[in-house]
C-alpha cells in the first residue's frame, strides 16, 4: 500500500495538507500517475516530475516541488510529499 502526505506551505506553514492512498507499493515507473492524482484531488497543477525527484523519493521517502517546478504559476512555495506509511 502505498501512502503520501501532500502538502503545500507558505513561510513553512501548512496550506493545503491531503492524505493520499493507493492499493498499488511504490514504483519508479507510476510515481508521476500519483503524483498527479494528488495533484487533481489538491486542485493544483502537475509539476514537472524529474528523475532526482522520484530518485529523492525512493531513497528518502520524501520529494520537493518548488514554484519553479510548475509550469503554470502556484500561490505556494513548496508541495511536499511525503511517505506515510504506518507500520507496526
């Protein structure tokens, strides 16, 4: 099960701050598909998703996108996605 903490943050305070949940376990090759999923549930737009992105995702559990990432211009300064699984 695969498990993201997305948020957006201004001066480091939280905005917009949305759990998502798939059935699938992470995967190099469908992180952008969830990445954009989170993005539609957020009412935002799409970053551009590079290769250090998922690399940073996969071997740390969390990833960046800053204004620059976006195409389109967005009222915050950092989307932030992070692992949320729960073990016991």
């Amino acid at each position: 099960m695969l498990r993201i903490w997305a948020r957006t943050t201004v001066d480091n305070k939280i905005i917009l701050s949305y759990i998502y949940e798939s059935i699938d376990h992470f995967s190099v090759d469908t992180f952008r598909l969830h990445i954009e999923k989170i993005c539609h549930e957020l009412d935002l737009p799409t970053p551009i998703v590079l290769k250090t992105h998922v690399n940073n995702y996969d071997e740390f559990g969390t990833v960046t996108f800053y204004k620059n990432d976006f195409v389109e211009s967005v009222d915050f300064e950092k989307l932030i996605l992070e692992n949320a699984v729960i073990t016991h």
